[in-house]
C-alpha cells in the first residue's frame, strides 16, 4: 500500500460520510415534506438549502479531486493524518449543517439556509485557503497557478461565495447559488 493510499483511504471515508450527511439530510427534508402534505400543514423545502447541497457536494468533489493532484506529495507522518483529519473534518461539519437535524421544525427551509449559510459558506472558504496554500507551498502544484484560468476561476468561486454569505434576498441568493453550481459544472465540463 502506498502512502498516498494509506492517507486517502482515511480522506475518503470522511469525505464519503459528508456526502452522506448531506443525502440523508435531503432525505429527511422529503420525509417531512411528504408527512405534512399527509396532515395538511405546511412545509417547503424551497431551493435555497438544496441549491446549497447541491454547490457542497460539487465542492466536496472538487476536493475528492484535488486529493489525486496531491498523490505524489502525500507522505505518512503525524503532520499529514492530523491535516487531513481537520480538513475533512471540517467537510464534515460543513455537510452536516446544510439541513437541519429536525426539518419538521420549520414551516420553510430557507429560514434554516439564511441561520447556516454563513458558517457553512466560511468553513469550506478556510479549506479553500488551506488547500491554496499547500499548492503554493509545494513547488511541482504551484506551476499549475501559472495559468490565468486557475486564478480566474478560482476568484470567480471565492467572490460568489462571498456574495451568497451577506446577500439577504431570497431571490438573489437563489442566483448566486445557481451560479456556484453553473460554476463546478463548466469547470468539470472543460
């Protein structure tokens, strides 16, 4: 087994279980959508948290991704389990909060994006710098930053996420996080 296997094996089990939390979560959602259209009450999921999961599971692949550009620098020391532990980690948490625990507790699902979006939109901001960095610190991943795409893309991505953490419209927020998800699915399309 190589390092990198022996590392991404532990990346990918936690990575796996945020996309998880995120599908279980939509389930739940539907479940307590389809419970009070049984008993007449209201409850609508909306499209601000599943345009949410949407953009945190195209970033969460993004990353899933970005592991394999790493597989030449993974080595097995202390330092890189604790890294990767706190990175996907913090996946995790992010993941974790896009629905709520309790969906039949709210009457819309967009009150539940407007209380998250800010600290789910931070942590996967402070992983995107973290992995930036770690780029740029190894000398083979930073010639890839010589191309103007990379750094076009990447402010595209950041000023976006950005905007959907202090926009307060509904109607806005639904086109920001269109354009996040518009966004992963060119940049994987080209």
């Amino acid at each position: 087994m190589s390092d990198f296997e022996f590392v991404f094996a532990l990346y990918s089990l936690l990575l796996g279980l945020s996309m998880v939390e995120v599908l279980g979560g939509l389930g739940r959602a539907l479940e307590a959508r389809f419970a009070a259209e049984a008993t007449r009450e209201r409850f609508a999921i909306g499209w601000l948290t599943p345009l949410l999961a949407v953009f945190v599971m195209l970033d969460l692949l993004s990353f899933w991704q970005a592991a394999w550009t790493l597989r030449g620098s993974i080595a097995v020391n202390g330092s890189t389990l604790m890294g990767v532990a706190a990175f996907a980690s913090l996946y995790f948490l992010a993941a974790r909060l896009v629905f709520p625990s309790h969906p039949e507790g709210f009457t819309d699902l967009d009150t539940h994006y407007f209380r998250v979006r800010r600290v789910v939109l931070a942590l996967l901001l402070v992983l995107l710098v973290a992995q930036l960095g770690f780029y740029l610190s190894q000398p083979p991943l930073a010639a890839m930053f010589a191309d103007p795409r990379i750094w076009g893309t990447t402010l595209v991505l950041i000023l976006l996420m950005l905007a959907a953490m202090w926009v307060r419209s509904t109607r806005a927020s639904i086109a920001i996080l269109s354009l996040l998800v518009a966004r992963y699915v060119i940049v994987y399309l080209l």
